[in-house]
C-alpha cells in the first residue's frame, strides 16, 4: 500500500466498480419500468377487448344506437322504425 502506484490502481478499481454498480442498478429501474408499462398496456387493452366484445353482443346485423347521434345505419338499409314509404 506504500506504492503510490497501487494506490491509484486501488482508487482506480473501488471508482470502477462504483461506475459498474451504478450502471446496473439503471438498467435493472429500466427493465422494471418497462414490465410495468407492458403490465399497464396489456391491463388497457384486455379493457378494450371487453368494450369490443360487448359492441359486437349489442350489434344486430343492422344498425347502432349512439345515444348522441341516433340511429346510425353504416349499410345504407331501411330504418327500424318507419315502415311507410315517402312518395
């Protein structure tokens, strides 16, 4: 320990391992950052899928009903509600 020469290889070695620990505890906040996300991503659309499921239960071959809108028609078909035709 008397060497001045190992004394920096010392110092040199204890400030890498520092640098080296620092580095992995980022990567290991990155990856846990990143699982939770995936968790959150996977949690919406699961939330999604249950929305579309029920859409496609509700949904009889001819029209919507959205409550702002009406009844919407995307086939251009006959309307429900009317059975008299308009001459």
């Amino acid at each position: 320990m008397n060497d001045p020469a190992t004394y920096w290889l010392n110092f040199t070695n204890i400030a890498l391992l520092v640098l080296v620990v620092i580095c992995c505890g980022a990567v290991a906040f990155g990856v846990v950052q990143e699982l939770a996300a995936r968790r959150k991503k996977a949690v919406s659309v699961s939330k999604l899928d249950r929305e579309v499921s029920d859409l496609v239960a509700s949904y009889d071959g001819h029209a919507f009903q959205v409550p702002g809108l009406g009844l919407t028609m995307a086939d251009g078909g006959e309307e429900t509600g009317k059975k008299e035709e308009e001459r």
